[in-house]
C-alpha cells in the first residue's frame, strides 16, 4: 500500500476514493516488480519511466533493507517514501535557487 502512495504521490497513477483506477483514457498499463511483488501501474507515464522508477524505489527499499534488516515491508516502505520525498524536496530547492541565480545574471 505505501509503494502504491509513493507512485500516487509520484504521479505515474491516478486513483478516486477508495482506490480505484479513474479513467482509462490514454493511459498506459505497466507491471514492474518493486522488493519482490508485482504491481500493475497505470498511469499517463510512458512504460520505460514507469519502469525507471519502478527500479528506482526497488533499489532504494534494497539499500535502506540493507542498512536495517529489522524493518518490516511497511516500515520500509515508509522510510523509502520519507527518503525519496526529502530528496524530492531537496532538488526542488536546489532548483529554485539556480532559477534565481539565472534571474540575477539576466538583470
């Protein structure tokens, strides 16, 4: 359930209350496999990023596990989540202040 959040939160898919799939229209249906489980993704991404990022939350499950055997699948779950948001966060940042570095040097 929180691998299927962190892709909410991502945008690759799109749910209504209680979770189900909104319109069909134009969306691509992708299965990646994320810590051993197979998810089906729809979503407006194409299914090479789907499955980018798909890798990419693997991988950060796997390295977080690695550091941490004790957690569970939740609790794992969650800490990739809090982990890729804070590096979301992070280059959002780092973004805005190159947008107004480039603004400075334009006037």
């Amino acid at each position: 359930m929180i691998v299927f959040m962190l892709l909410l939160n991502l945008g690759i898919i799109e749910t209504s209350e209680g979770g189900i799939i909104v319109s069909q229209t134009n969306k691509t249906r992708t299965t990646v496999d994320i810590y051993g489980k197979q998810y089906t993704i729809m979503g407006k991404a194409n299914a090479h990023h789907v499955r980018m990022v798909a890798t990419l939350v693997d991988e950060k499950m796997r390295e977080i596990h690695a550091a941490n055997k004790s957690l569970d699948t939740t609790k794992l779950a969650v800490l990739t989540a809090v982990n890729t948001m804070n590096d979301y966060m992070n280059l959002e940042k780092k973004y805005e202040e190159l947008q107004r570095s480039i603004q400075m040097k334009e006037e």
